[in-house]
C-alpha cells in the first residue's frame, strides 16, 4: 500500500507530495496524493517492494479494497498503517486515489508509540489502533475531493501525537539508523554495536520494538533500497558491476537476494523494463 512501482502503470500514475509541519519532519518524509490513472488487474497489478520507511494511508475513493494477488487476503479500511515489509507484495485490486504519509523507520513507533513488530508484512486499520478517530476519519471523507484538505488534517493529528508521545524516545534508534543508512546497509551488527554503544541483545530488542525487524533485516532493506535506486539512475550498469558495490559475497548472493525483493532474476527484470517509477517516487518526495 506505499510503495507503488509497475512497469505497466510508469505513465499513468500522478504524484503530488506535501510538506510535513516542521516539527514533524525529523519523523516523517513526506506526504504524497498518489492516483492510480490505470486499470488494476490480475494482469496488471501493483507492485509494492519493501522500503526504508513506513506509511499511513487514507484512501480518497469509494474503491476500498485492497486485495493480494494470489490469495485471500483484502482489506476495505479506508484509514491504514502499514508497517515495514521485508519481501515484495503484489495486488490484483487497489485504491486509486489516496492520501500517504511516508515515515522515518523509527517514526511509526515515536508518532504511534506501539512496539512496531505488530506491524511487520501487513495493513492495520488505524481506527482499531485509535477508536476514537472517527469524527476525523469522516471529516477526511467529507473532504475527499480535495487532498490539500486531506493533509492538512492528518498534519494537525500528527502534532497532536507528537504532542502526546514526547516522552517516548527514539534518539539511540535514529543514531543506529543512520549508521545503517549510511554504510548503505553493509555494517556489520558487531561494528555497529560498537558504534551505538549496545550490546547485541540490546540492539536486536531495540529493533524488534521501534522498527519491527532485526538489524540485519533492515539493513538488508536498506541495501536493496540503495541498489534500486541506483538502477533507476544508471539503467546501463551491468548486473556483475552490482556485486562489488553493493558488497555482496558473490554473484549467487546477489542473485539470491535481488530475486527475494525484487520477486524475479535480474536477467527476468532485464526483459521486463526499468523500474523508473520508483525513483520518481523518491525524487518527487525529495527523500532519498
């Protein structure tokens, strides 16, 4: 539900990204209106890989589900969190117009103040986690017409969090993130242990809580990330060029772990097309 990249719909997707309040950016990126101007099938569905941060949805239009291809998973909650994934999803039925609030890694925990692994490869209706937001989620309807209006009222509810979750803590996790982040996700855990001054059990249960996965885990998404958005700039680079920059340990390794996110070979994707809407995505939210 926030990570949209399809080959079929690289030209039929309109972006528009929002400015959070600035108290509210050292734990969000952004906002974005995203709407979907293509049919989505069984033949042409959305594609959603696992990125650096997670996302709150509000779906502008009276097309709620939201079904996975290949099973019997859907959801019809107009209002979502959806917490990190570490593999791609794929879905056959989807919104197409919809409000998204894109958050820092450790910015689900500090703005929800839940331990993120209830989260982790899934869509949760945020009416279940908060009752009562539902005078909000019907004004949200009420001016589903205008994203601008949209946003202004999930930027006013944000404060309101913050306002209510300043005792809740993440300096240590943003610290370790940004470690991982800038090493491109190929830190050791011992190094960064060492760096962060926590002991791996520390480490591992600070995660678990604030992020929803292991260190080793995000920083493999991390890693992915980088790479994607390197192929999207440098369409020419050849697959062997990818080992040695990315630091994997070998070519079967690279192999193994680009079919785990990406969901195909990179001989299979070759042949598919470029993935160019990701970086549009991040180059629009100014993120990267």
């Amino acid at each position: 539900m926030f990570f949209i990249c399809s080959t079929s719909i690289l030209t039929a997707v309109n972006i528009k990204p929002f400015v959070p309040h600035p108290a509210l950016q050292p734990y969000v990126l952004g906002y974005a209106f995203v709407e979907l101007e293509e049919l989505i099938t069984k033949q042409n569905p959305v594609h959603i890989f696992p990125v650096e941060y997670t996302v709150i949805c509000f779906a502008l239009d009276e097309q709620k589900l939201i079904k996975e291809l290949h099973t019997n998973e859907a959801t019809t909650h107009p209002f979502c969190y959806v917490g990190f994934l570490n593999k791609l999803r794929s879905f056959e039925t989807f919104t197409k117009r919809l409000v998204q609030i894109y958050l820092k890694p450790y910015g689900g925990y500090k703005l929800l103040g839940i331990p993120q692994h209830h989260f982790t490869n899934c869509a949760t209706n945020v009416e279940a986690i908060f009752p009562h937001l539902n005078a909000m989620v019907n004004q949200m309807q009420d001016n589903a017409g205008s994203p601008e209006k949209v946003v202004d009222i999930l930027d006013k509810w944000l404060l309101q969090r913050l306002e209510q979750t300043k005792k809740i803590y993440v300096d240590r996790m943003i610290y370790a993130c940004n470690l991982i982040q800038a090493s491109a996700g190929n830190m050791s855990i011992p190094e960064l242990c060492t760096k962060a001054a926590m002991s791996p059990t520390t480490l591992r249960d600070h995660f678990k809580e604030k992020i929803g996965f292991s260190p080793k885990t995000f920083s493999r998404i991390v890693r992915f990330n980088q790479m994607n958005r390197f192929l999207c700039s440098h369409s020419d680079t050849k697959w062997t060029q990818l080992v040695d920059k990315f630091q994997f340990f070998d070519q079967n390794h690279f192999i193994k772990e680009f079919k785990y996110f990406f969901g195909c070979t990179p001989s299979q994707l070759h042949k598919i097309g470029e993935l160019s809407f990701t970086g549009q995505l991040l180059e629009n939210l100014d993120i990267q």
